[in-house]
C-alpha cells in the first residue's frame, strides 16, 4: 500500500499548484488527485479556484492525499501545502506563492532562474526549492506547461508511482487527441528527469513563512461611491507579463510600414506610436515598439502584420521584455 511520508494534524498530505489561466494547473490538478486514487490506492481529492476563466486569471489548484481509511470531509483552501507547484515565476510580482509554507516543504517553480535567485525573489528563509524549465521543455515538445510541470512533481512525489501518471496520460489523451500521447508523455519524462534540487537550511529562532489570506482592495467600506471602477481596461495599474507562456511579438523596425495593423488586432493597447514628419513633411504616425507591460503573448499582432515586421520568438532571456520595452507615451490612468 501507498505510504505517506508525512501529514498533518488531520491526516492530509496537501499540495497547492499556483498558476495562471492557460497552462493547465486545473488540469494538471484533476490528473495528480485522479491518480493518486485510481493508481496509487490512495483516497484524495482534487478542486481549483479561480475567478473569470480566462488566459492570464490567477488560478490555484488544490490536492489532498490521506490513508484510505481517513474521511475527507474538506474542501476549503490548502493554507499549509507540504508542496507548492508555481507554474510561472512571474507570479511573484503579484501573488504570495509561497505563503503558509511548512520549514521543509518543497517548492517547485517554473523558472530559467537560480534557486538563490528564487530564494531571495520568493522571501523565504529556508526549504527546498526545485526549478524546472517547463516552459522551455513544452515549446520544444509542443505541449503544455502542465505536463512538464506534472513530471517534475512525480520526482518530489516518490511515494506516487510514475508508471501510474503515464498510464493516466495516456488515457486521457488517446481517444480525442491520440498524436498528443506521445509528446506528453515525452514532456513527462523530460520534467521528472531535469528538475534540479537545492536545500536552504532554516536558521535557528527564525519562524517560518506564516499563512496571510489575500484580502481584495475594494470592498463595501474602500470602493468608490457607486462601486464605479476608475481604472477600467489597461491602466497605468496592470501588468500582463505573468500571462506569456514563452512567446513574445519582436518588433523590426527597419521592416515596418507603419500600417497600424498590429495595432488594430491587440487587445491590450500594447503598441507605443509618436507623430513625426514623413520624407514629404507630412505629419503621420510612427509605430515606435511595444510597451511589453501589457503584452500577454497572444500573438495576433505577429498574424496580422503584412510584411514580416513582428515575428514571434521565445522570451529566451528573463530580462528581454523589460530591455525592450518602449513605454507608452502618456498615462493610462489617470493619477489623483
């Protein structure tokens, strides 16, 4: 039978996956809590939270495991996972991943960076982090993050068998999309096999990280009068960077015709223009980059451009979007 290698005072084993819309921490949830029942003889149990199911949403999926003979009568949020799976270490710029963690919980993030640049990104004091570069992992395979992600958790899980996850993967995709068997299972093995390890020792007298519930800025006593949103769309506020999932538009200057066609398809106001003189003297507007703040990675522009001016390629340094960005040349929002 199935051992455990620890619980907590109710007998749960519980993971939290933090993500975004979009690269498949639902169902990457559904598939661990699935086999970790039909595989491995576990009782367990699978859920996610989410509020508009939409690319780029913040999404938190949650995975109890017990002996079979405990009842789980919970559903409630996990506060204090012994494992944390981040799908994307931009994350950090606007969500406490890491929060509740135990001293030696692991925490497996999606990330290009180095565990002590994670370490100090994350605010943490000490345990175990592990990186997996599952973003790079599924553009090379085409597929998804998730499944990259899922072989790195099969590592840090020892107690579930891997055999159990191909065999679940295989089920699940073989009577609707059969030609996705194969990468899948390939990104499986790749996520379990490339994952990398580092131990932060916990200081002595230092408390770990305590559980801090997110509490909405606006409500009945803090929202404006009427409820009225004074930032609707994109804002001066927003920050569509946690939403790339490894492709971003590049922008060659020296092809553009300025046909304002990128603009026309982009849901997000990304592209930067300033009014300048044509060789004639004639005022027009000259397409000047793209403020990547509010870049999502969804591509259309690349589609639309008649003349090869945007190409779409991986974000391969951590650092490209913020060296190219142009900023927008007025505000978004307006300041009080």
């Amino acid at each position: 039978m199935t051992k455990l290698p620890k619980v907590n005072e109710l007998g749960f084993f519980e993971i939290r996956l933090e993500s975004i819309g979009g690269l498949g921490a639902n169902l990457a949830g559904k598939m661990l809590s699935e086999d970790g029942v039909v595989g491995n003889g576990l009782n367990g149990v699978g859920f996610s939270s989410y509020g508009s199911e939409k690319k780029g949403s913040p999404v938190k999926a949650h995975i109890r495991f017990c002996d079979p003979e405990t009842n789980i009568r919970d559903t409630t949020p996990i506060e204090r996972p012994h494992v944390v799976g981040i799908f994307h270490d931009a994350l950090f710029k606007t969500q406490d991943c890491t929060s509740g963690i135990f001293p030696d919980s692991v925490i497996l993030v999606n990330s290009k960076k180095s565990p002590e640049q994670l370490k100090a990104m994350m605010d943490i004091q000490g345990g175990t982090i592990a990186v997996i570069d599952a973003t790079e992992i599924a553009l090379e395979e085409q597929t998804k993050v998730n499944t990259a992600m899922m072989g790195a958790l099969y590592r840090i899980l020892d107690f579930l068998d891997a055999d159990s996850m191909r065999n679940t993967i295989r089920r699940t995709f073989e009577h609707k999309y059969p030609h996705l068997v194969e990468p899948n299972i390939r990104t499986f093995d790749r996520g379990f096999k490339e994952v990398q390890f580092k131990t932060f020792e916990l200081e002595d007298g230092v408390e770990p990280k305590a559980f801090t519930r997110h509490e909405p800025n606006l409500g009945f006593e803090t929202q404006p009068i009427g409820g009225t949103v004074i930032n609707p769309g994109n804002s001066i506020l927003k920050d569509l960077s946690i939403s790339r999932a490894g492709m971003l538009p590049h922008f060659h200057d020296d092809k553009c015709i300025n046909c304002a066609a990128c603009d026309t398809v982009c849901p997000d106001f990304c592209f930067v223009w300033e009014e300048k003189a044509d060789k004639k003297g004639r005022p027009q507007m000259f397409l000047q980059g793209i403020d990547y703040q509010y870049c999502k990675g969804c591509l259309k522009c690349v589609q639309a451009c008649p003349v090869e001016a945007l190409t779409d390629e991986r974000e391969h340094d951590d650092g490209y979007a913020e060296t190219n960005r142009v900023p927008h040349l007025f505000d978004l929002a307006i300041k009080n």
